[in-house]
C-alpha cells in the first residue's frame, strides 16, 4: 500500500480499500498542513494560499501505462512526489492501460503534470489533470466489477475513455499509440489487413530527433471503416497493444508537420 510516498509490501484489498474510504470520508483534511519531507515541493507564496476555499482534490489520470505495471512503477515514475493511492483501471476484469494517482498535496500536481509524455518502460505515458468525482467513480467501477455487478445507478456519471471514443464522431481517420519504435507504414497496414489502405494513408509521428514517436495516423476510405477499424482497438502489433482514437484532419496534419519541424530546426 501507498502512503506518503511509501511502500509497504503484502498490503491486501481490504487494507487499500479502508485507505480510500478514509481519502472520501476525510476529503482535503485527509492532506494535512504541511507539504512533509518531499523534495520536489516548495510551499506557495501567500498570494496562491487556499484562503476561501477548500484546495482541489490532487488526483491525476495516466494513460498509455505497460500492461504489467505496478504500484512501485507509478511512484518511481512520480518519483519525488508524495503518493496517497494508485488505482489502476479494469474493464471486464482487464487492465486498460490507464490509472489514477492520488498525490499528497494539491500543488503537486503540477509537478506531476511535468512527467507528461515522459518514457515507463518502453512506453511513453500521458498524464492529465483529473477530478475527484472521476476518481471516485473509478473506485466504484472496480468495486462493482469485483463484485460481477453495476455501480449504483444513483452513482456520479463521469464518462469514461471508451464511452468518448464510442460517442465521438468519425472522419475517416484514427490516431493511433504506442506502435514499437521499428513499426513501419508495412506492419500497420498488416495490422488493418481487413481494409483497403495505401501507403500513402499511413502517416507515422516523427519526434524531435526524426525518429518514430510511436504515434500514427491512418487514413480510411470513409467513416464507416473507421468507426469498424476501432474493434482493434488495445490488440497488439508485435509486443505492444496499439491504442485507436478517432480523430481529425486538422489533427493529423499538426501532428505531422510539428514533428517535421521539430527535426529540422
């Protein structure tokens, strides 16, 4: 279990889950006063001081993580910052890649924003600011999913990643992350081998050193495919399980001249 940064090994479910009814029961008082031994945290001039107002509750959401990551890879990732909780997402009893993180102090997450498209591993991760409705309602899906039942139909209605990407209109292109760094415009077609692509539809994300960044953008014939190519989506090429995301023209077209400019100059 994770608490102020520490780890102790052979924590069970009920320890954790009395940990994080007592973050709901106690809310920011959970926190403290004081920002502890944490060296990445300097206390905020007055002018930033919480006078009228409760401080926001310090939760961030991380997206892309390895399949076989841990609690401790989270804290070395964040490494410096306090960690409070560390609860990773499931869908059906799987793992989606994505987890919350509840950190010691409110300022801290901007330290931890910082970490944002940093390298786990050999994936790189993306960090966002997050809400503590969104959270709790992540500690009520996995409850409810241990359980084989629903949350409460009374709950907080946060939509999650797989609702957006199922809401979201399609254009005829997806954004595609976390291909292996030696991918090619070859193996992505072959990954999308049940629809007609040419070369020329596959777009890789270079990075600021001209090299793959493990993004991609795929052009289809139309929406239709589109919206169908999304049932691979978190199937793996290789090693690695591929994230799809519905997305857009005007997207693509930044993503793609922003990492030619970033090679060039």
């Amino acid at each position: 279990m994770f608490y102020r940064g520490k780890y102790t090994d052979g924590a069970d479910g009920r320890e954790m889950g009395a940990k994080r009814q007592r973050i709901i029961d106690q809310g920011p008082s959970f926190y403290g006063n004081s920002p502890g031994s944490s060296f990445m945290y300097t206390a905020p001039p007055p002018p930033y001081s919480y006078v009228s107002q409760p401080p926001p509750f310090p939760v961030v959401r991380l997206r892309g993580l390895p399949f076989d990551c841990t609690e401790t890879d989270v804290a070395e990732f964040f490494h410096g910052l306090d960690i409070v909780d560390v609860l990773f997402v499931h869908k059906n009893s799987k793992f989606t890649g994505e987890a919350f993180c509840v950190l010691g102090y409110p300022l801290q997450v901007d330290f931890a924003l910082q970490k944002n498209r940093q390298n786990m591993g050999r994936r790189y991760v993306e960090v966002f600011r997050s809400k503590r409705q969104e959270y709790y309602k992540a500690i009520a899906n996995e409850v409810a999913d241990a359980r084989g039942s629903s949350p409460r139909r009374n709950a907080p209605r946060v939509k999650s990643s797989d609702e957006a990407k199922e809401s979201a209109e399609h254009t005829g292109i997806l954004r595609l992350r976390g291909l292996p760094f030696s991918a090619g415009k070859d193996d992505i077609m072959e990954f999308f081998k049940d629809f007609v692509l040419s070369e020329d539809a596959v777009h890789i994300v270079l990075n600021s050193e001209g090299r793959p960044s493990g993004e991609a953008f795929v052009e289809f014939t139309n929406a239709e495919d589109s919206k169908a190519a999304m049932s691979k989506d978190r199937m793996t090429l290789g090693s690695r399980y591929i994230e799809l995301f519905p997305s857009f023209s005007e997207e693509m077209e930044e993503a793609i001249s922003r990492g030619r400019w970033n090679y060039l100059y």
